[in-house]
C-alpha cells in the first residue's frame, strides 16, 4: 500500500513480482507514465521531464518500462485504487484506464474517486478512505 509516489510504486511492484502481494492499494498513483505526463499540471510536467531526463515522446522506452500499466498482463493481485477526480499531480484518467484494463482482465479491481485533488482534506472522506482500505485488505489477507 503506498499514496502518491508509494502507490506507484505499489502498482509498479505487482506488476513487476505479480505473485508476491495478496493485495494491493494504490492511493493517489501514476498508472500510466505518459498520460499522466500529458495531463498533469506544468510544474509536474517539468519535474518528469527532471527525474526521467526528457519527455515520452524523447524517451518512449524509459517511460513505458517505469510506467505500471505496461506490466497489466502481469497483475494477479487484488487492487484497490483510491483517486482524485481533480488531482493535477497524478490525474484520474490514467488511473480510470489502470481500473478499466484490469477489468477488461478479468483482475480484481476497486476504484474509489473522491471530489478532490491530490489529497482528500475532509475528515469525512480520509475516514471513508481509512474504512475502504480496512475492509479491502480484511478480505484478502484473512485467507
């Protein structure tokens, strides 16, 4: 379970070792290297072009081997993916493609997407995500 980055690297790790994780979260994640680059914010935008030393279209293999959604065929385990419907950072399209994928899989996939950005600032809905991890994980690591 990771938020931000650690639920890319979550989904990163499931897709990378698919039979070492019972399940899943992934909270506020990169999904999908390039379509998150291509509908985040420009400051974002400038940051991966830092971090991974260009863009997609510079880089399409770099990308595409950092990016969780090239290893979907892999993904065994249960995913719960937790999302801002407005966050700028790590943008809900690319983790409404994750889900879809999964379940055109025929995976197991959860996606709760709150009306937010990156981080949901109600109590009321950090409850709600505290209460969607507890009862997804009680389901599959009570086997």
């Amino acid at each position: 379970e990771g938020w931000s980055w650690g639920g890319y690297v979550s989904l990163l790790a499931i897709g990378l070792h698919p039979w070492t994780f019972a399940a899943a979260i992934g909270g506020i994640p990169v999904c999908d290297s390039v379509m998150t680059h291509e509908d985040c914010s420009p400051p974002q935008q400038a940051y991966d072009r830092a971090i991974m030393g260009g863009t997609p279209s510079e880089l399409p293999d770099l990308y595409a081997e950092r990016s969780p959604s090239t290893y979907l065929d892999r993904v065994r385990t249960p995913v719960l993916l937790i999302a801002g419907e407005y966050d700028s950072a790590c943008p809900i399209r690319q983790v409404r493609y994750y889900a879809e994928e999964l379940r055109a899989r025929d995976r197991e996939v959860v996606l709760h997407v709150y009306d937010a950005g990156h981080h949901a600032n109600s109590v009321a809905e950090k409850i709600n995500h505290a209460e969607l991890e507890l009862a997804f994980l009680a389901r599959h690591l009570a086997k």
